[in-house]
C-alpha cells in the first residue's frame, strides 16, 4: 500500500431537515439562437463577484416579469451568486432549446433554496434511451471553482454542438445531466459570511450548523474518515441520508436508469480518485478504472500541461473516506437503482495543487483567470470520458 502526501491539503476537502421536493418534469423553452461565449482573459482575483439577476421562474406566467439576461460574452469573467447560476442555466435551456432541457426541484434545502439539473443532448434522437453521464459540482461549499467548471461544460457542449465532430457524436449519442450547485445554501454562506465554508446548513443546534454532504451518502456510512461531531468539518449528518440535497439526487438518479458514467467535482489537489474509500481492498474494476482515470490525466496535461494523478481513494491518507459518492455511484444500491448497470465513478479534485495552495486554504479560492484554462481542460478530459464510458461500459463481476 502507498499514500499519496499531500502536505497542507486535508482530507475533508476531497471528498436541510426539511422534506424533499419532488422533481418536475423537465422545462424546454423556445428561444432566439444562441449567442457565442468568448474567452476572456478575465480580470480581477478570485472574489471578483458578478451584478445580481433575479431569480424568477422559468417564465411559466406571462404577467410575471422576465428577469434580465446574463451576459454572457462576460460570465467567465466572475463568480456568480446561486440566482445568477440558475438564470445562466435558465438562459441556456432558452438558447440551445434543441439540445438543453432544464429540470427543477430536485430537492429543495434546510433554508428553502432549489437544487436542479440540466441534461445535454441532441433531441429527437432517441433521447429516451440514450446513455446517461452525471456530473455534479458544489457538493461543498467553499469550492467555487466546481461550480464555474459545471458551467463552462455547459458551454463547451452546447456551443460546439454541430461545430465540433467529437462533441456532436457525442451529444447524438448520448445524454449528460448536471447538477451545477448541489449545495446553495452552503454556497451563500460561503459568499456572506464565511468563504471556507464546507458544509451545508443544517441546524444543529447549540449553534452548530451543517453536515457534509460529501460523507452523508448511504453507502457504508460512518465507517471511517467521517466525524459524529456536528461541529466537524467532516461531520457525516445524524444518520445515512438524512440531508435533502443527498436524498433529492438520489431519488433524481434512480428515476434516470441509463447512466454509465459519474463524476462529482471538488477542489483542490489535481486528482482524480475512483473507488473504493471505505475499505483498502480495490474494486473489483480496478483495472478498468485506472485506465480510465490514468488517460483522463493524460488528456488534461495536454491541454494546458496541467498534472493531475490517477488513484484509488483508498490511497490518499492512511484514514479510510465513507460515505462518499464515489462509493455510493460505485456501489450496489446506484447498481440496483441503475437496471443492474454499475457506472464508472470518479472525483475530480481541481486545481490548484496542494504545493501551489499556500497552506490549503487559498487553493479554494481559484484566481479568476485561471476558471477558463481549468474549463478547457476538464471539458478536454469530459469529451474523452463520456465516449468512453459509452462505448465500454462496466460489465458485472
């Protein structure tokens, strides 16, 4: 066995009781066609925060007045608030009507706020039955750039549709859902009060708020790397499943069937871990894994030279990670849910690395300029991925 050092970077970075809202049918709306999206070198550091826009919805009464446009030949250029995400995918749902279909309610969190989906793929092209991708992001809070990263795949799929041979075959074949801000309230927490906020907000009482979501998963929880201390950064929640964002997207993926593929994105430490974290024993498609996550390291070094490593979860600390969503897409239930499929499931830890992070708190707040050369790259990696996973699927061992 060999661990990976990661110096300043803490294991908790990687990886509302309130009911949960069931999820709408999807939204398509028809719109003008689309702008282009420029690369822009952007200005400014990483607190750089973007104009508000209402959030309103999806323009289902006329009287109701539409809220502005985001713009977006500007949008890399900030960060943006939970409304404004949700009006750039809104507004991207209007734009490519043809290949974007927005989906609210999946859940709806302790402080009241929406968690939703978008799916990506050419309509009218047998999309019932395509294949499925599931990529989420803002699982935790302070990391800011999974929710930018989320977004500029949005982009890169949808703008180079028809353009694109690789995207377009892609996007013919296939389906990719997602989940842009899985943790809302935790995120404008993060905005207003405390920017290495990790956790969501439960009340815990006494004061204490928050669970993270990341060890909350009902796949061999609390059996290591999780803490029953509500104060913890890692608290894994007063039992499996106890948190809406967590119940509303596994109820949203058992009601998909077709995904063959997973990817939960955090930062920071250029890694990309696949199962298993709950046991050091490797998974019985190691092999097929590792070759997967080895080549998507490979593709994003040629992008911007960027080195990211390939390994199992088990690997990155002598303490064991439960509860996590790498296991939980891996593990038996997403199989059962899944008609018997079991998805390749991996974590993105994006930049920047943990000797570049500056005791591992900064690495949390990515430099403005650096959200479209870390887009590129991962866009880079997400192309390989999804024609991949398409065309080899997991068989069961």
């Amino acid at each position: 066995m060999r661990f990976i050092s990661l110096a300043a970077f803490s294991l908790a970075a990687l990886t509302a009781a309130s009911p949960v809202a069931v999820f709408n049918k999807p939204i398509d709306v028809a719109s003008p066609p689309p702008p282009s999206i420029h690369k822009i070198q952007g200005q400014g550091q990483g607190r750089h925060f973007g104009p508000a826009v209402a959030l309103e919805e999806n323009g289902s009464d006329d009287h109701k007045k539409r809220p502005p446009r985001v713009n977006v030949t500007t949008w890399f250029e900030s960060y943006h608030r939970s409304d404004e995400i949700r009006q750039y995918f809104l507004q991207l749902a209007e734009d490519y009507h043809d290949l974007v279909t927005f989906v609210p309610h999946l859940a709806r969190t302790h402080e009241g706020r929406e968690v939703y989906a978008v799916k990506i793929s050419a309509k009218g092209r047998g999309s019932r039955d395509k294949p499925q991708v599931w990529i989420q992001a803002l699982q935790h809070a302070r990391e800011w750039a999974t929710a930018t990263t989320a977004q500029y795949l949005a982009h890169h799929f949808t703008s180079k549709y028809g353009k694109s041979s690789n995207v377009t075959n892609i996007l013919n074949s296939a389906e990719i859902i997602i989940i842009p801000n899985m943790n809302p309230d935790g995120y404008e927490f993060s905005w207003d009060v405390d920017r290495i906020w990790r956790k969501n907000r439960r009340n815990n009482g006494n004061g204490i708020y928050g669970v993270d979501l990341n060890r909350n998963w009902p796949d061999h929880w609390g059996n290591g790397g999780s803490s029953t201390d509500p104060d913890a950064e890692n608290y894994g929640g007063p039992y499996a499943n106890s948190e809406p964002e967590v119940r509303g997207l596994i109820n949203f993926f058992k009601a998909q069937r077709r995904v063959l593929g997973t990817v939960d994105l955090h930062t920071h430490a250029q890694l990309i871990l696949r199962p298993q974290g709950y046991t050091n024993v490797s998974s019985p498609h190691e092999t097929e894994m590792k070759h997967v996550g080895d080549t998507m390291a490979q593709v994003i070094k040629g992008v911007h030279g960027m080195d990211y490593t390939s390994v199992r979860l088990n690997e990155i600390s002598p303490l064991l990670t439960s509860g996590s969503t790498v296991d939980w897409f891996y593990g038996d239930q997403a199989a059962r849910a899944n008609g018997g499929q079991r998805p390749y499931s991996f974590a993105f830890e994006l930049r920047p690395s943990p000797e570049g992070s500056e005791g591992g708190k900064i690495g949390f707040i990515l430099p403005i300029e650096e959200v479209i050369p870390l887009g590129e790259e991962i866009a880079a990696a997400m192309e390989y991925f999804v024609d991949y996973v398409v065309k080899n699927p997991l068989k069961e061992k």
